[in-house]
C-alpha cells in the first residue's frame, strides 16, 4: 500500500513572496501665472503661485509666461528643505519682475529651490543710503538678467548662480553687485558689470568663482574673513583708476585663492 501524501496548500503572502511596488513618487503641483498654455493651477499673481506652492508638501513649480510680473511690495518665497519651489519663466528677454515699492526692498527673495529664464528687476527708487537689491538667492539661478538696484544679487548658503548677465549694480564697496557673507556659494559662466564693486565676500562667506567675466571699478573683494576662490575667469577694471583684486583682513583673515 502506498503510503499517503499531504498536500498542502501555497499561500502566497503580499509583501512576502509578492515583489513590492515602488512607492510612488509625490508629483509636483504647477501653478501658471499670465500663461493659457501652462498645465496646472491658474494663479492671479506671482506671490500667490508661492504661497500656494508654499502651503502645499513638497517640490512645487511657477510658472510664468511673457510679459512683465510687476508687484507693490516683494516676491518672497522661504520654506522648509523638503518644500522646494521652480520659478521659470519664459526667457530672461520675456519675462521680468519689478517692483513699485521704494527704499529698502528685495525684488524677489527665494530661500528654496531655483529661479530660471528670466529677469529680476531691483527697485528703481529710493535713497543712497538704502539697501535696493534684485535677488536675494539661496537655491539655484540659471539663464537669469539681474538689472539694476544698488545690489544685484546676495548670495547665500548654497547658493548657486549659473549662466546670468548682472549689469547695472555694485554701487559701493558695502553695496556691490554680487555679496556673498554666508556659507559657501558658487557664481559660474557668468558676466557682471558694475558701476563701481563687483563681488565682496565678506565674514563667513566663500565664493568659488569660475568661468566668469567680472568688469568694475574693484572687481573681487575678500574682506574680514571672507575668501573667493578664482578660476578660468577675467577681471577687469571699468577706468584707469581700478583694483582687479583685493583682500583686506581686520580681525579675521581674507583671503583670493
């Protein structure tokens, strides 16, 4: 007699012998500001595209389309690391942010994530002693016109400006076009003209400097603990009176490297 066989039944346990799903990834919101075509949520203005995206979890994107995006205060835009939001406009000679506000003002403050193809105006009003800046960065800019404003751009902790034109800034030595005070940052493939101070990296900051044209009255400045790091990149006086570079140190050491 053949002995007797047991057949057990296979059960096939989900998450055991079954190959997992990737989880699916968050799919950033769009929000589209003065263009029909964009594929997302129509917003009034810019500020509110960020406060949107500002409001809603994760990686997030504005979009803008040709004109000019004019506010009565300031574009502002600052959140946590994993609230990420994407300025892009539609061309640095399409799209344009100004300001009417007057004095001490930031055209556009972006404290996470990155601004691409278009241009920042800074305030075009205001006293010798105010503080008028176009970009306050701290994230990437790419493919950007900066114009005007006693500062171009502050660059801050992490910071990355690419492939921009800066004209029309750097009124002093305290107000230069590119100021950089904070943590590393980086300014590469890029073009500044200054009236008078082209970049000063001053207290804590460090600036790494490549592939870029710098054409001022001073044109890199490391003071007061501050260093700039200089590669494959021209400096260039703007008169016959001009400092290509200078480190000047009080109770901190500066230095160009």
């Amino acid at each position: 007699m053949a002995p007797k066989r047991s057949i057990l039944p296979l059960v096939a346990v989900a998450g055991a012998l079954a190959a997992a799903s990737p989880a699916t990834a968050a799919v950033p919101t769009t929000y589209c500001v003065g263009k029909p075509a964009c594929s997302g949520t129509p917003e009034p203005d810019l500020q509110a595209a960020l406060d949107a995206a500002k409001s809603d979890p994760g990686a997030d994107r504005a979009e803008l389309g040709a004109g000019d995006f004019l506010t009565a205060s300031e574009y502002t835009y600052k959140a946590t690391p994993h609230n990420p939001v994407a300025i892009v406009g539609a061309g640095a000679d399409q799209t344009r942010l100004l300001t009417t506000q007057d004095g001490s003002v930031t055209t556009l403050t972006l404290g996470r994530g990155s601004v691409t193809d278009l241009e920042v105006v800074a305030p075009s009003t205001g006293n010798v002693a105010d503080l008028m800046v176009a970009l306050d960065l701290t994230g990437r800019g790419e493919r950007l016109k900066l114009t005007g404003g006693w500062v171009n751009v502050v660059l801050g902790k992490g910071a990355k400006l690419m492939t921009s034109t800066l004209t029309g800034g750097g009124l002093d030595f305290d107000r230069p076009a590119v100021l950089v005070s904070d943590g590393d940052a980086s300014l590469s493939d890029s073009t500044v003209d200054a009236s008078s101070t082209g970049v000063r990296v001053s207290d804590a900051g460090i600036l790494h400097l490549t592939r870029s044209t710098i054409v001022a009255r001073t044109g890199v400045a490391a003071t007061d603990g501050g260093g700039v790091e200089i590669r494959d990149s021209l400096i260039r006086g703007n008169d016959t009176h001009s400092f290509g570079i200078i480190a000047t140190a009080g109770s901190d050491p500066a230095g160009v490297y």
